[in-house]
C-alpha cells in the first residue's frame, strides 16, 4: 500500500509547516487596528434623570 509510505508525504508536510511559520507570521504581525483603545478620563460625569412625559 504506497499511502501508507511517509517519506513523500513527510517531506511534503515539513515543507508546507516551514512555509507558514516563516510567510504568515510577518502578516498577521504587521496588521494594525485602526481603532486602538485610548485612556479616559476617571471623573465621573453627571447624568441627567430622563422625562418621561407619559408617567
């Protein structure tokens, strides 16, 4: 049964691993978001209570 021969297969394999570890990590590192969470400010703001006209 030659599938069940690994050196083909094998070589295929390691090649295929080699080939995403060095092309698809520089990728996705160098993706930046566009929207990057910035600090606020602690003081709390004063909230209003609502009008409800039908109560």
């Amino acid at each position: 049964m030659p599938q069940l021969n690994p050196s083909p297969w094998f070589a295929i394999m390691v090649f295929s691993w080699l080939i995403f570890l060095t092309v698809i990590p520089p990728k996705v590192l160098a993706h930046n978001f566009p929207n990057d969470p910035a600090l606020h400010s602690t003081e709390m703001t004063k909230t209003d209570s609502w009008n409800w006209p039908w109560y």
